[in-house]
C-alpha cells in the first residue's frame, strides 16, 4: 500500500535542507494541516511539507481517512491499530527522506489527535532519531511498553487544549508522565480555551519548536 498527500516545497526554492511530515486525525485528510507550512515557512524556508493521507477511508465521511479504525479511546485497541498501521508509515518516512536526500536528524513528525498517536508511536522506535516530535491534542498509545521498545529519544513538545471534549487535556499529562517513566520526557503546553483544534498559540510555540531543531543556522563570512 502506498500513501502520499498534498506537499509544499521550501520558500526559498531549491533542494530541502529539512523535511515535516504531517500527520492528521482521524476523519481527516493531508490537506487539513498542510495550511501550516505557509505559517511556518518563515522561519523554515528550507523546509519541505508534506502531508499525507491517511491508508484507510472513514466509512460515511466523504474525504476523511484513517490511520485504523476508531470508536472510543480504548487504550487495547489502540494499540493495536497503531502498530497495524506503523510499517505503513515507518515506509512513507523512509522513500521521503531518500526522496529529497536527508536523514532522520532533518526530519520532524507533526500530528494532531490520531496523528499524534502515530507520530510518538514510530518516532519513538525508529532506530535513527528525528529531529524533532510536534503533537497536538493527542494520547501516547502504549506507554506501558514503551520502556522497553525505545529505540530514540527525540526531542517532543505535546500541546492540547483545555477545553478538548474528545481527547480532555489529561492525556498529555499522562503521555508526559509515561515518557518520562520511560526515560525520556516531554515539553508540554495548554492552549485555554481552545477545543479539540490547534489554537493561534499552538501554531506559534509549535512553529518556535520546530525551528529550534531544524532551522539551518547561518555561516557568517569572514
């Protein structure tokens, strides 16, 4: 099976010096996050974004996918769907990065929700650390095991909104508490007010965290 998505080059033109992948929630599709790159091409403009949709249609939501199949946050079923649909991913990040010639350092996960999931999940056991984990408004799936399956400690920043009546703010307490369990831990923000969305906040802090690990730093003449 293979995913693709919608996909913005760096501002500046040229060969990416570093890459974002997107990953949406559930019912969704690649063009609801790809909006974000035009926010932080800014400060990334030689950054590449794509965003791809997920492997498997959302019966009854006409252009919304899924990475698995979702009725309630069973911490079981999770589980299983994340690890169903991980090698799917895991083989997205491997021909993007051979695509555009980068390794994991120059790459950062972006999730939101379901994404989210995804995005700690592969992150966290792929043998080549990326860059950098963005999540938004999600859940660690797994964390019990986790101690045992990490394979790489990238740097993470898990922002939710308080106001969230999908996934309530807790989970990202939790996926702190859990990861840090782990041996590994986490940045954390709330965003008041703000449902299960990405606020004008989250937008800012995440795009100041991901320019922080892959904004390619200036050589001054001499």
């Amino acid at each position: 099976m293979f995913i693709d998505g919608p996909r913005v080059p760096p501002a500046r033109g040229g060969k990416p010096d570093s890459l974002v992948v997107f990953l949406h929630g559930y019912g969704s599709n690649g063009a609801d996050l790809i909006e974000f790159a035009s926010f932080w091409a800014h400060d990334l403009p030689g950054t590449a974004f794509v965003s791809p949709n997920a492997p498997e249609p959302v019966p009854q939501a006409p252009g919304g996918y899924q990475w698995f199949p979702i009725t309630e946050l069973d911490s079981r079923a999770m589980e299983q769907g994340v690890r169903a649909a991980a090698p799917l991913l895991d083989r997205f990040i491997d021909r993007e990065l051979e695509r555009h010639g980068l390794d994991a350092s120059r790459l950062a996960l972006v999730g939101f929700s379901q994404g989210t999931m995804m995005a700690l999940h592969v992150a966290l056991r792929r043998q080549a650390p990326v860059a950098a984990v963005l999540g938004f408004s999600g859940v660690l799936v797994g964390g019990h095991r986790l101690k045992d399956e990490m394979r790489a400690k990238p740097p993470i920043l898990l922002i939710h909104g308080d106001r969230d009546p999908m996934i309530p703010v807790p989970a990202m307490f939790d996926a702190a508490e859990a990861l840090a369990a782990s041996g590994h831990g986490a940045q954390w923000h709330v965003s008041y007010g703000i449902p299960h969305s990405i606020g004008p906040d989250g937008v800012e802090r995440g795009g100041a965290f991901l320019a922080t690990y892959l904004k390619t730093p200036r050589i001054s003449a001499r």
